[in-house]
C-alpha cells in the first residue's frame, strides 16, 4: 500500500501529499511513497464491497444503491452512507 492509500494522507497538490500523524511531506508514488507502520485504509470507493468491475482507469459500477452509478476508485468515500468496507 501507498501513503495515497491512508486516512491520515492529505492531498496537497498532483505530486504529493502530507501524513496527517508526522507532519512529513510524502511523494503521491515513487521513492518515498511506501505506507508506513501506522497505515489506515482510507475509505474510497475501489475499498468498498459494493464497488465493482474496474476498467484500466479505475472507474467501476457502484451496487451500493437503488440505481447502479459507475464511480472512480479513488474516489472519497467518508460521507457515503452505503460504504461498506472490502
């Protein structure tokens, strides 16, 4: 897993991010990228049981719902009432 790939990560701008926890700043991949000892899986939509079928870009069909929706797999997922995890 990747720092990207945490709860405590937070977007800076398309290279890198922050670990909420240390306060270091953490390249987004690459050297330096790797998930460290105190790594939460953050709730986005590829991590949910009701996320399915992703294509080559990582968009996929949310079963979550009445009606089926297609959705990123990056994609927050804190607010979602219907986010179950994986």
């Amino acid at each position: 897993m990747k720092h990207f790939d945490c709860k405590n990560y937070i977007h800076l701008d398309c290279e890198k991010g922050m670990c909420a926890l240390s306060k270091m700043i953490v390249p987004i991949d690459g050297e330096g990228s790797e998930a460290c000892p105190k790594f939460v899986l953050a709730e986005k939509c590829g991590n949910c049981a009701f996320f399915e079928c992703p294509n080559k870009y990582g968009i996929g069909t949310c079963k979550g719902f009445e009606k089926e929706n297609w959705a990123y797999n990056t994609c927050g997922a804190c607010g979602c009432e219907k986010y179950k995890k994986r």
